[in-house]
C-alpha cells in the first residue's frame, strides 16, 4: 500500500508549496479542501493542516472535524492550523499587536524534540499572521519561541515514537511557515515531521512513478487508440512520452496551431516530437482562429473562442481516428487543486481542466494528474528527454491572444512573436551566479548546475551559474495594442505600440513576484526590440506580483 500524506488546505496561497515539500522528501502526499479528510483510509500516515487567509474568530472561518485524526495519526498545524488547533483545544488566539510578517529568529528550541531534531538554536524562519497564540490549551507545551511570538511552537505527545499507538501519536504546531524557502531549516523540520515521525518509506520518486505509471497504463489501455492533445509545453510532451513508453504505436498525437504560438514553434516543436519517435499529426487551423477572433476584445470571450475552437479542429482530426476509445490530456496536479479552489470564484478560465466533448464519447486518460510542476520535470528527465523541452516555461493555451491587449490580427501577432523572440532569447543567453535563496529556488526547480570546475552540485552552499531564463518561472511580452506612444527614430516622429516586458519567480504560479531582471540585460533587450521591431518605439517592464495581478495580462 503506498503511503501518503494528506494536506488540509483552509485557504493558504503556500498550501500547494506544503505539497511540494512533502514531495521533495520522495512521500506522496495528496492536498484536500479543509472538511474532505478520507476516513477509514488506511494509507495515510499523517496530517498537516494549512494556513488561511481568516482569522480563527471570523464568522466564515473554516473548521475541521479534528477527532477524525487527531490522537490516531500524526498531525501538523502550520500557522493558521496551529492556531486552530489551539482555539479548538481551549488556547487563547488573539490580535498580534502588529502583522508578524517577514523574516525571524528561533530565539529558543527545543532541539531534543523529534519536530526540532537537528536544528540550530536562531534559526531563521518566515511569519505570515495577523492573529497570535498567547495560551495554550491544557497539556500542550511549547517547544519554539521568537523574540516576538512566545508560543511558535508547541506539541502535545509523547517521544517515544517508536511505539506510536492510536492513542499516542502526537500533535504539533508551528505558528511560521516551514514550507517556504526563508524558513532556513523549513525543510528538515517537514522530514522530522514526514519521515521521522510520521514514517515515511520515501519510496515516492521519478523512477517509482515512471515504472508503476507505465504498468498502470498497459493495464488501464490494454490494446485501446489513444488520443492526445499536444501544444509543445513540458506537461502535454511528457505525458505523451510516457504512453508512448506504455502502449507505443497506439498513441495518436494532434498538435493543433492556432497561429499565437510563439515565433517558429510550431516547425520547432515538430521536429522535437519526430526526434521523440512519437506519432504525431500537425494541423495548421490559424486562418480559422484569426477569422472567429477578428474583432474580439474581452479577454475571457478571447479564451472561450479559443478554446471552442480548439475543440472543433481537435475533435474533426479526432474524428479519423475512427477506433480510439481514450482521450489523454497533460492535466497535472495544480490545474486540478485550482479548478477545485475552495472559495468557489473563477478569476479566469482554466485551459487544462475541464469537460470532454459529449460527442467524442471518448475516456479520459491523465497520467501526470498526480505531479507537480518540477515532478512532471524530473520524469521528463527520468524518461531521457532533451533539456530544453524540460525547462520551457509555462505558455498560456490561448498563446499570445492573451498577451495582445485588444482585438488579435495576424501583423499585431507577428510584432509580438518578434519581439517576445528577442527577449526569450536574451534570456537564455545571459548568464547569472546564484546562491543562498536563489540557488536554492533554482535547485528546488530540478535545474540541472553545473560550478565552474564542471561539477554537478545540489546544494545552495555552492555558488552556481544559471541563464536568467532558468532563474525565473515564466517570461513573454505583452502588445499593448490598444496604445501608441510617440516616439521619434533618426529625424522622423513615430507613433507605434508599447511593449511590455513580464518575467516572474514562483515555486508553483499560485503567487509569484516580479523578477529583479539586470539593468545591463534590460537595457539591450530593449534596445534590440525597438531597432528591429517594426511597430514598436517603446519598452517598459512589469515589477506587479500576483497577487494581485495574475502573471498573464489577460
């Protein structure tokens, strides 16, 4: 029986980062909203209970059945969980006397506790809360405090864990944020908690998955056509080499081009996917996108066109294929965990996640649904695929509709292929020396380094060289279409469009901030773009983070 862990997520932006941390530590973990605990589920090992956006005396705030877990399996409240737990159990939560936000220190620990095991006394950590805990409840203790948070930590349990019985197994809280990456030691409290106390076999990892997967689909398939939806990112590429590992010739690969992907990538992505040894047929359909989309302004009817129309091609190439019974798709873990967003609001359409055709009467295949991001990475390199497939960034499935403010036509689609071309590449050839923070970001990612003696390393002691393009999430440029400056080229006045320039860090797109790109960099860049670009005279960069802006600008 495989062994997980189970996430409880009250709302917190860093609940999918809790996930994969516990991933990192090779243990499956699967994230659920807040009153989904799987009772009776014998596979579970222990529990963490999430952060959240209310305070625990809010009317709305979310409230969990503890008596489900607590006491049979291990538990693990971080922030706002910590403060539940004690509110619940009788503690004392109360207005902090200012938002305890930012960087601290340890000033005492407990280092002989299993949670604390290791750690050095002034550790840094990360708070993020506007409440604090000033009582525990009865029969707790506290294990952790700050200069200014007396209770960040606290337990209630016994040590002897290797006689854990449904009556002992013990319940921790941290008032920080152990997930995040300025928790300095975050991540050997997560593997004391995981591995130690939970124990965790750490028998989850790219290998395990690529041979269970693959024996998965041979029996879920047998000798059934598969049909896959490719569109040149890792996700969709990935999947598509795990079948095509699982069932071979049975897989029909559609690339459908709406004629906004980026510049060449369509020939590019071809060629990659023949160098695969994958089955693929390459549609042209441009010429119908551009004619339905002529006109159009909103951002979300951009989406919906794009999207039904997708289909429609999509669904008459499918159609030849007159003896497949499954439809694959590159669905990984977060689209699934953001479409099943407990607050209920859309803020815009998901492209990855959603109903299949009614009259394609097809079964829905998705064997990345699972993995995160950088999960999804490491079995595309487990798989022996080329690097630069498995460190694209992401790409909007509307492609650059969704990067043209305004109506889209093809001459505005050109202008901007040229000048994203020219700022992706700038990206990949500029060469940056990471460490502390940064490297660690970079490593966590699943980047390949390499120092200047040509040694591999893992370790963010190192000083290490990465591209700027390995060193961000995402990155493109957005047309300002619906705008013209004036500008003037030699003696003569222009009046043509901005282009803005986007490039974010993440760990999984649920936030992300603006990337502190280098002056020098900039400055070329956007150079280049205005002397070579036709239809462009101005460049400016965008320093919003979400929230509360989204990464795409529509």
């Amino acid at each position: 029986m495989q062994q997980k862990i189970i996430i409880l997520d009250f709302g917190s932006q860093t609940t999918q980062l809790i996930g994969r941390r516990v991933r990192e530590l090779d243990t499956f973990c699967e994230i659920l909203p807040y009153n989904k605990f799987p009772v009776g589920d014998e596979s579970v090992i222990g529990v963490i209970l999430s952060g959240s956006p209310y305070s625990v005396h809010d009317p709305e705030a979310f409230q969990v059945d503890m008596s489900q877990f607590v006491g049979k399996i291990p538990v693990l409240g971080i922030c706002y969980g910590a403060q539940f737990i004690s509110y619940s159990n009788g503690g004392k939560v109360e207005k902090a006397g200012s938002r305890e936000y930012g960087r601290a220190h340890l000033e005492t620990v407990d280092t002989s506790n299993p949670l604390f095991r290791g750690f050095d006394q002034h550790s840094q950590v990360w708070m993020s809360h506007g409440d604090t805990i000033t009582a525990l409840p009865e029969g707790f203790q506290c294990i952790a405090s700050t200069k200014d948070v007396k209770y960040a930590a606290y337990w209630s349990g016994k040590t002897n864990l290797s006689h854990l019985s449904s009556q002992q197994s013990p319940l921790f809280a941290v008032q920080f944020h152990p997930e995040v990456f300025h928790t300095v030691q975050g991540s050997l409290l997560l593997k004391n908690f995981v591995v130690d106390i939970c124990g965790s076999r750490q028998d989850w990892s790219a290998a395990s998955f690529v041979d269970t997967t693959v024996a998965e689909l041979k029996n879920q398939i047998g000798n059934d056509r598969v049909i896959l939806g490719l569109s040149g990112g890792v996700d969709s590429s990935v999947a598509a080499v795990l079948l095509n590992k699982a069932i071979g010739s049975n897989l029909t690969c559609i690339f459908v081009d709406h004629g906004m992907l980026r510049k060449n990538e369509f020939s590019q992505v071809m060629d990659d996917y023949k160098v695969l040894g994958l089955n693929v047929i390459g549609v042209d359909a441009s010429s119908k996108f551009f004619a339905d989309l002529a006109g159009v302004t909103d951002p979300e009817q951009k989406r919906k066109i794009i999207g039904r129309d997708f289909v429609e091609v999509f669904n008459a190439e499918a159609k030849k294929i007159t003896d497949a019974k499954w439809l694959a798709q590159g669905t990984i873990y977060p689209d699934r965990i953001e479409s099943l967003n407990i607050t209920g609001k859309v803020i815009k359409s998901h492209h990855n996640v959603g109903g299949l055709p009614e009259e394609m009467h097809l079964s829905l295949c998705e064997p990345l649904k699972w993995l995160f991001k950088d999960e999804v990475r490491r079995v595309g390199r487990q798989l022996g695929m080329p690097e630069h497939l498995i460190t694209r960034h992401p790409f909007p499935g509307p492609g650059l509709a969704v990067r043209i403010l305004g109506d889209i036509t093809p001459e505005k689609v050109r202008i901007l292929q040229d000048a994203d071309d020219i700022y992706i590449r700038g990206l990949r050839d500029y060469k940056v020396k990471l460490s502390g923070d940064e490297a660690r970001r970079v490593l966590a990612a699943g980047v390949p380094v390499t120092l200047s003696n040509n040694q591999t390393t893992n370790s963010p002691d190192d000083q290490i060289e990465v591209s700027l393009y390995d060193q961000i999430w995402q990155a493109g440029a957005i047309l300002l279409s619906t705008v013209r400056s004036v500008g003037v080229m030699g003696d003569e006045r222009t009046y043509e469009h901005p282009v803005a320039l986007r490039a974010v860090t993440s760990t999984d797109a649920m936030t992300a901030d603006w990337a502190h790109l280098p002056y020098d960099f900039m400055a070329k860049v956007s150079n280049e773009i205005i002397n070579k670009v036709k239809g462009v005279n101005r460049v400016c960069y965008d320093i919003s983070s979400k929230p509360p802006s989204t990464i795409e600008w529509e």
